[in-house]
C-alpha cells in the first residue's frame, strides 16, 4: 500500500498506583473492553497489550498492575515487577495519577519514571470530580514542575473527555515502523485469559473489600462444541469460610457470578457460552511463588 505519509507503530505503557483509572483508559482508548475494571484497587494483576491499529499507524498499550507500596506478599511482589518491568522497551509512557491526589506511591513511580529512556505524558486523570474548576490550572502547573514531562493532559477516562487529543499526541511520538501485531488483533491474551479475568471481575465487584485479593480463577476446559462455547472456572480461595462466602446462601452469589461472567463472555466472543463454576480452597496461594507461577502468574520477559 502507498502511503504518503509513513506508517508509525510502537509500545506505550500506561503506569499509575493502584486505582487511577489506567484500564478504564486503555479501555477508552481501544474501543473496547479488554482489561477488566473495578472500584478496588489492584484489579489488574497482569500485565496486558491492547492493540488498535489504523490506516497511519498502530499503538500496543500496555495495561499495567497498579504500583504500591509495602509489596508483603508474593502476588504483590509479582504485580510490581510486571509494572515496573513494562518501562523498558517502550517508545512512550503514560503516567496516570488522579486529580487533586497526590500521594507516596506516586512520588515512588515519579523516582523510577525519571530513570526512564522512553519519554512520559502526565496524564491527570479523573478531572470531572473537581468541583472548583479553577483550581485545574494551577494544579496542573504544580504537578508538570515535578518532572521535565513530555506533556501533561488532563482528563476524565471514565467520562471521554480529551481522549482524541491524547491520541493525537500519542501518534507524534511513535517511531516510523511496520505494524507489530497483524492487524485484526486486539490483545495477544488468549481467549483462555480473557474468560478467566472476565470471572474475576465479577467477583472483584460483587464481593466484600477484602476477599476479592484472596481469590484467583483457572479455567479449567475451554472448548466449542455445536456453536457454543463450554467454559469450566475454577474459583480458588484461601479459607474455607471465604469458600462459603463465594458461594452464598443456597449458591446465590455463586450463579450471579456466574450470570455476570456469561453475559460478558458472549459479547466479547460473540458466541452462546455455557459456564461453570466451581469453589476450591487453596491455603496460602497468594503468597507461595509455585502456586502462582501455576496459576499463571509468572514474570513476562
């Protein structure tokens, strides 16, 4: 194909503590859900590529885990390192903090964004919730003086506000390159993944505040058979009382997961899908490194 101008592909990472809004931008940004989202923070574990290709160019986003602080366990460990470790090797860096929230953790990013080769936009999300608009201005001068910032935007992932100009200063900044991913793609996760987090979702937003990081999924059998997809999770807790908990009162909470989980999957399939759930007890998974790696948590190179 000619092209009068020259084609331009490359990997922007979105980077943020926990619960700025960085799936629900990369979401925006793709036109479609591909990373799961919630209220609490860590939602995302891993690290997931959403690619959205055009006739100009293609931009790989990579969705991040949330960066904390006091990492104790192995899974927070794990999240960190999949976090930090998408800063080398991109072409560009979207650095997520919230409107009129400042904090340690993100004064802890700032220290390694600073060390970074690529260069970083400062995306102040989250700026709907102001109320005193004419307190923007001198914020956003304030937060652009902590970092020689490539650009600074503000915006409202959840809303839609200033998304284009966002993209359209993303674009300027890709080197000139041939597409990475074939062009249909939208996400090198499997399908498999796809359903598994689709499940955690639920249960990230359907559960208490605590329980939703003592759970992880595993999708046992994937298969289509006669125009329908047969789809077997395995919900993994760490107590049996949180067992009881997931399931509910006679395997209510249990099927509204599951109910949630189905509706979701046949949109992003597009096909009629028939799922399973089941409970197990996995005592102490979320901080034992085999079991982790086991269950698909293991360091991407």
């Amino acid at each position: 194909m000619n092209r009068e101008t020259p084609f331009r592909s490359g990997y922007v990472a979105i980077v943020g503590r926990p619960n700025v809004g960085k799936s629900t931008l990369m979401n925006h940004l793709l036109g479609q859900k591909i990373s799961i989202t919630s209220r609490k923070p860590q939602t995302t574990r891993h690290r997931i590529l959403g690619i959205k290709t055009t006739e100009e160019n293609q931009v790989v986003y990579v969705d991040t885990p949330g960066v904390h602080l006091n990492a104790k366990k192995a899974m927070n460990r794990y999240m960190n390192r999949a976090a930090t470790t998408s800063l080398e090797d991109v072409d560009l860096i979207l650095f997520l903090v919230e409107a009129d929230s400042w904090t340690e953790e993100d004064e802890n990013l700032l220290k390694r964004l600073k060390e970074a080769k690529a260069p970083v936009f400062l995306i102040v999300n989250k700026v709907d919730r102001v109320k005193e608009k004419e307190s923007l201005l001198p914020m956003l001068q304030e937060l652009s003086q902590k970092m020689a910032f490539a650009s600074v935007l503000p915006l409202s992932a959840l809303k839609g506000s200033n998304i284009e100009q966002l993209e359209r200063e993303v674009y300027q900044r890709l080197p000139e390159s041939d597409m990475i991913f074939p062009e249909d793609y939208v996400t090198d996760r499997s399908s498999r993944f796809l359903a598994a987090e689709i499940i955690r979702e639920k249960l990230m937003r359907g559960l208490g505040k605590e329980l939703p990081y003592a759970t992880a999924v595993e999708i046992e059998s994937f298969k289509e058979e006669e125009g329908m997809l047969h789809i077997h999770g395995l919900i993994w807790v760490e107590r049996d009382s949180q067992k009881r908990i997931v399931i509910g009162k006679g395997g209510e909470k249990l099927k509204e997961v599951g109910k949630q989980a189905r509706l979701d999957m046949q949109r992003l399939f597009d096909s009629k899908v028939f799922l399973q759930l089941w409970v197990k007890v996995k005592e102490g998974w979320s901080d034992n490194e085999r079991i982790l790696n086991s269950l698909g948590y293991k360091d991407e190179l």
